[in-house]
C-alpha cells in the first residue's frame, strides 16, 4: 500500500470535522454534534486516511 498526501479540500474536510467535534464535546448547545461528537470525531479520522490511502483524492 502506497500512501500519499491527501489533497487540500480532504484536509480541510477533515480539520472541519475534528473541530467540530471538539466544539460538540465543549459547547452542549449544538443537539446532533453534542449527542455523537465521538463518530464526528472518528469520521474525520476515515476523510484523512481515505484521503492518504486513495491517490488523488
């Protein structure tokens, strides 16, 4: 398996949903972000690696 560099939208994707989560997890007044900041958190974690596995996304 050849890993490469995730393009820039995939990165920006995926900081958007790591931080999201992290505001879930601080701020208790967003419903659907406070309740699964957790699967946020690890979806962000699959944008970046599918990101790095997949050549040229």
């Amino acid at each position: 398996m050849n890993l490469s560099a995730p393009t820039q939208p995939i990165f920006i994707v995926s900081i958007i949903l790591a931080v999201l989560a992290l505001v879930g997890m601080f701020v208790n007044t967003i419903p659907f972000v406070s309740a699964n900041e957790f699967w946020i958190a690890i979806a962000a974690y699959v944008v970046l690696l599918v990101g790095n596995v997949a050549k040229g996304l």
